[in-house]
C-alpha cells in the first residue's frame, strides 16, 4: 500500500457553482432539442439545488 497523505479540500466559491450552472444551461441550450433541454434543465436545478441543500445544511448547524 501507498502512504499518501490525504489533503483538505476548500469548497469552491458561491460564483464557481453559479458559472458552472450557467455553462452547463448553455450547453444544453446551444446542443439539445427541446425534450433534451427541458429535462436537462429540470435535471440540472434538482442536482444544484440538492447539493446546495447539503452544503448549506452543516454550515448553519
């Protein structure tokens, strides 16, 4: 076995979770049809949105 020492993340800033939200809403706008786009998007808000629930959940308690 390795001995690799495990490293602490920092969380990314509230502006990298936002940019890569509207990329991502872009690609889907540019490169799907409008099926792919409207679950794409429901898809897209459900994931941030429960991520963003996570993570704001232990910072308050």
């Amino acid at each position: 076995m390795s001995d690799t020492s495990h490293t602490e993340s920092t969380p990314l800033s509230s502006f990298a979770y936002i940019a890569a939200f509207i990329i991502l809403f872009i690609i889907l706008a540019v490169f799907g049809d409008l099926f792919t786009f409207i679950l794409g998007t429901i898809g897209l808000i459900v994931t941030f949105a429960a991520f963003y629930r996570d993570n704001s959940h232990g910072d308050h308690h």
